[in-house]
C-alpha cells in the first residue's frame, strides 16, 4: 500500500492554486517533504519537468535525489533518479555522462524488484546514444534487446509499446540520414515503426511523446522529398509542443521545420522560424542544437544574399560541432559500451555457472534424501510382508540417481572443455593488446607521431575480435539453454555470400588477401539468417588468420546432396593433415604451428551447433599445401530443389 501511495503522488495530477504552475507546486511540495522516499520521487518528478527548460537545475535536482535515494537504500528511486539524470545529460548532448548513467540505471534495476520498466527505458536511451554516435548496430541491438523485454511483460501499456516502437523509429531514420550502408529493409522499417507509434500514442490522451511521433513522422516524409505533409506533420508537433511548454522541442521541431522551409526555398520565413530557435538553444545549454542552428540560419541568411552575417553563423556552428565531435570523446564512449557489453557478457557466463553448482547441490540433497530412504525403507522391509515393493522402488531411485550423476558428469566434462577453449580464443587478443601497449609506449618515447597514429586501427581490430569473441560465447550459452532457436526462411545464397564479403573485405585487403564471391553462386536455401551470418563470418575470419598475403579466400554455392544446398568457403592458406582434420571434427585441441591459429576455437563449435540446429552440418577437406576447404550443407528451398532434379535430368 505504501508503494502505490508513492507511485500515485506521481502519476495524479497536482491540485495547486490557479495562479500556481506545476513545476511551482513541486517546489512547494519538495520544500515541506522530509528526507524520505517521498521527497526522492518529488526530486525525480523534478528533474524530469526541468529538463525541458533548465538542464542545469533538472541536474542538480537529480543528483540531490540520487544522493537521498542512496542514503535511504531506496534501489527503485534510485533507478528512477538515474534514468532522469541520463535523459538530462542526454538533451545537453552530454553523451558520455548519458551512457555512463543509463548504464548504471541498468546494472541497478537487474537487482530491484519492481524496476522492469526502469530497465527497459535504460536500454531504450542506451539506443538512443548509440543513434547519436551512429553506432546503428549497437542503437537496434538494445533497441531489440527493450522490444524483448517488453513483450515478456504482461500485460503492456500503450505508453511503453509507443516508446518501444518510436524508439526503432528513430533508429532507422538515422541510419537512412546518415547514408552509411543498411539493409534495404531500413526503409521499410522506418516507415512502419513510425506510423506504428505514431497510431499507438494517438490512443492515448494528447503529449509530448505524440508531438515528437509527429516530428518524426515529417523526418520520414522530408527524407523522401514529399514536403508538403513534412510541413504539416511539423506543425502538429510545434503545436503540441506550444501547448504542453516543451522548449526544447519546439526548438528542435522549429529547426526540422526550417530545414524543410530551406529545400523548398523559403529562406525569409526559415529564418524567421530560426532567430528565436538559436536564442531557445543558447538558454537550454542544448550546444548540438544550438550548432544546427546556427548553419541551418547561415543558410537562409546567404540564400537572401547576407554573406557576411551567413559566414559568421556557419563558423560559430562549426565551431560548436567541432567542441562536441571530439576523437577522444569518441573513444571513451566506444570504450564504455565494449565494457558495459562485457560486463553483461560475463553475467551471463556466471548465471550459467551457479545454475550448474544449483543442479550439483540439489543432487546431492537428493543422493541424501535416497540414502535415508533407502535405510527406512531396508529397516521397515524386516518386518513387513511388503519388503519386495519397498526394494524395487529403492532400485527405481538408485536408477534415477544414476542417470542424473551422468548428466551431471556430462555437464561438468562440457564446462571444463568449454572454459579450456574460452581461454584458449582469448589469448591471442589479450597478447595482441599487451603487443600493442609495449608498440604504444615505444613510439611514445622516440616520439614518433607517425606510427602512433597507425596504431588506432589495430587496437580497433583487437577489440573487435575480442567482441567477436564474446558475442560467440553468449550464442554458445544460449544454445545451450535452448533459448536460441532457428526461424528458417527461403534465403538467396548469392545474397548471404554478398553480405559476408562486403562485411570482411577491409580486413582482407588490410591482410593483403583476395576475398571473392565465385561467379554462378546461385539458389536458394531454407535456414535461419542470423544463425547463417554468424556461420559465414566464423568460417571466414578463420580463413583469414590462416591465409597468408597475396592468398585468395573464396566463397561459392553450389548443389550438395539430396534436399540439400552448400555454402562453400575455400582458402589458399598452409593446410592441415589427415590426423588435424580428423581431431578437428571430434572436437579435440589441434597444435598449429607458431604464429598460426585454425578454426578449432569456439567459434568452430558454434557454427557446427547452429548448422545441426537448423537440420544441416559442416564438413572439412585439407591437405598440407593445398588450404582448407569448408562446406554447410543446408535445407534446399523447393525452387533450387526443383531445378537441381531438372539439371540431373537434362544430363541423363
């Protein structure tokens, strides 16, 4: 009861005097609270309100709360306060104290009860942080991973859906803005991620998050050049903006609007709308906007002839961007999210291990509890008639216990084999990185700033080979759960080969190696797509590390066995003998010479687990000299099935 009386001096509306706002009738409430966990949810209450219009006060009223939350252990306010500081932090383009909160509001709502939502809203600004460096990848994996965890909620708000769904939104309208390479789905899916929020937040009553679908209704518009209903859904936003006395938005909607104004060349009224725009930006602190601001005004101002007051706008806003895109503010940021991603990683890893030590103890109770039956059951048997009953229930327990110590066996031998080539994969990034350190310090005392610069690169590559690494590791944990499981549909194999090469030919021309897509590489396949990339890159990372410069790796599709079609990878590298290829496939450890890795690591065991899951398999052809040749055999689709029997046909 005391719970929902906290959540409802929230969520009812505050019952001040005509003359008093609300933001003045929390301050009155706040000035009375004591320091209790009332008071934290006036300060989060706050925090929230002013962020829209002083991010400096929203800041100070969140850290207050913070501090007030810890003291009093109060872990759901606390996850609350650190949600609002991270959306403060956010709107300033603080990007770096955004993560660093949103993380925590992570970390911390895993241990809370009651802090589902919260932990959901975390992820959801995770990927909104990660839309704003334009990591894309990394802004849908937790926009995916918020979708998940909604929808194993029950039941949904229509808010939460809303935010969900406008969430993805906005990631798919900033990769098409950005014009980096995206899946042609992008498009689509932009298209109806907004109008599916945009319905969604109609069912409810008229606010903030409806003004901003609007807005996002007419980037989507502006994107594709249909200008009058960008125009329109804008000014629904700035309308509803007005109405609510939301400042920033009507500053970041009073810019999208001139950016429209100035595409359908209106400079006198885009600069009308932009004056007051930059002036809202400078008061709010909010420095990406006020930069855009002041280009967007330059603009308007030189299409009216103004050149001179234009260059100066365009210099300050240049300015202003060159303070926010800084590189090492851009490593740090790629440096939190690697570890944070870790950190979840290695949970997960534990989580996996105490459920096992679970299973072991449980067993052992329960080898206990058989023991004294057994002995009950042998001391009543003396002086009963029904001895021979007792004595084969005993044997049916015995039975039972038997089958579970080898289950218990088979799982501890997996672990152990598990952890060796864990350890066995992770050497080779962490001795990359020590390479790398005692590179960095030696460049750093001859001061040679040219090969400093090179090693940028390499430490990118180390790091991304270590996160390969791990996200193998949380697919083979899963598998293992049997949380992973295939969703098969009619794929164009030219199309996954296409996709591969693409995404591996700049470490391929950086090693030197030709990586080429044979020609007629045609068919179609029934197989999961994610399980299928992740095959793909395993196989062809691996012919990587073991192709030499000026090697070829190439990538084919060919017709296998009955029902069956094969995705080929075929490598000019040093080779293995019979006995390698043999240990390979019993999944046992393979010396390699000094320098040279094969594909005996986890991510061979992974691709093995998910073509079996999907009803196919790997197979290996080498020979010393002659490189590796690498073959998964997956379901045909009945076109390429069709067309396999007629070419047999024609031949005979």
């Amino acid at each position: 009861m005391r719970f929902l009386r906290l959540l409802l001096l929230l969520v009812l509306p505050l019952s001040a005097g005509a003359q008093t706002s609300p933001i003045d009738s929390l301050r009155q409430r706040l000035a009375a609270a004591p320091p209790d966990t009332n008071r934290v949810l006036l300060l989060n209450h706050l925090c929230w309100q002013t962020s829209t219009h002083n991010v400096a006060q929203a800041l100070a009223y969140g850290q207050q709360g913070l501090t007030l939350a810890r003291q009093l252990h109060f872990g759901l306010g606390e996850v609350y306060l650190l949600n609002a500081l991270a959306r403060a932090a956010y709107l300033q383009h603080d990007e770096l104290t955004a993560i660093r909160y949103y993380q925590q509001a992570v970390r911390r709502s895993e241990t809370t009860p009651r802090a589902d939502r919260q932990l959901m809203l975390a992820l959801l600004g995770l990927s909104r942080v990660a839309i704003q460096q334009q990591d894309f990848a990394e802004a849908e994996k937790y926009g995916r991973l918020a979708l998940a965890h909604l929808q194993r909620r029950r039941p949904v708000s229509l808010t939460d859906q809303g935010l969900s769904q406008y969430s993805l939104a906005s990631l798919y309208y900033g990769w098409l803005r950005s014009g980096q390479p995206a899946p042609d789905s992008v498009d689509r899916l932009c298209t109806h991620y907004t109008r599916q929020a945009l319905a969604t937040f109609r069912r409810l009553p008229p606010d903030a998050n409806q003004a901003s679908c609007f807005g996002d209704m007419g980037k989507v518009h502006a994107l594709h050049r249909q200008y009058d209903s960008a125009e329109y859904c804008f000014h629904e936003s700035l309308r509803l903006y007005q109405r609510f006395g939301d400042r920033f938005g009507q500053t970041e909607t009073r810019l999208n609007l001139a950016e429209v104004l100035l595409a359908r060349h209106r400079p006198a009224e885009a600069a009308a709308l932009l004056r007051p725009a930059v002036a809202w930006a400078r008061q709010l602190k909010a420095t990406g906007l006020e930069a855009q601001g002041d280009k967007l005004l330059a603009a308007a101002l030189a299409e009216t002839g103004q050149g001179l007051a234009a260059y100066r706008l365009a210099y300050t806003g240049q300015a202003l961007l060159d303070s926010l895109e800084s590189a090492e503010r851009s490593q740090t940021l790629a440096r939190l999210r690697v570890q944070f991603d870790t950190e979840r990683q290695q949970s997960r890893v534990r989580e996996l291990t105490h459920r096992t030590q679970l299973q072991q103890q449980q067993a052992a109770k329960q080898r206990q509890y058989l023991w004294l039956l057994g002995g009950l059951l042998l001391a009543v048997a003396a002086g009963l008639g029904g001895a021979g009953l007792l004595a084969w229930r005993l044997r049916l327990s015995r039975a039972q216990l038997a089958r579970q110590n080898t289950e218990l066996q088979a799982t501890r031998t997996e672990q152990d084999r598990l952890y060796a080539l864990i350890a066995h994969d992770l050497r080779s990034p962490v001795v990359a990185f020590s390479a790398l350190a005692d590179l960095l310090k030696r460049y750093v005392e001859r001061h040679d700033t040219a090969r400093l610069l090179g090693l940028g690169e390499r430490m990118r590559q180390a790091a991304e080979g270590l996160r390969g690494l791990l996200d193998n590791l949380l697919s083979w944990a899963l598998t293992q759960r049997g949380e992973l499981t295939p969703q098969p549909e009619t794929l164009d194999a030219a199309t996954l080969l296409a996709e591969a090469a693409e995404l591996y030919q700049p470490g391929a021309e950086a090693a030197g190696v030709r990586l080429t897509v044979a020609p007629g590489a045609t068919g179609q396949l029934v197989a999961d797509r994610n399980m299928t990339h992740t095959i793909l890159r395993n196989l062809i990372s691996n012919a990587l590390r073991v192709t030499p410069a000026g090697g070829t790796i190439t990538l084919a599709a060919e017709a296998g066995p009955t029902n069956y079609f094969n995705l080929v990878v075929r490598d000019t590298g040093a080779g293995m003998d019979a006995a390698q290829v043999q240990r390979l496939l019993a999944e046992a450890p393979i010396a390699y010479p000094a320098g040279r890795r094969g594909p005996a690591g986890l991510g061979w065991r992974l691709s093995q687990s998910f073509a079996s899951a999907q009803g196919g398999q790997l197979g290996l052809t080498s020979a010393p000299g002659q490189g590796t040749t690498v073959v998964v055999a997956l379901p045909a689709a009945v076109s390429t099935r069709v067309g396999v029997a007629q070419l047999a046909g024609e031949v005979a």
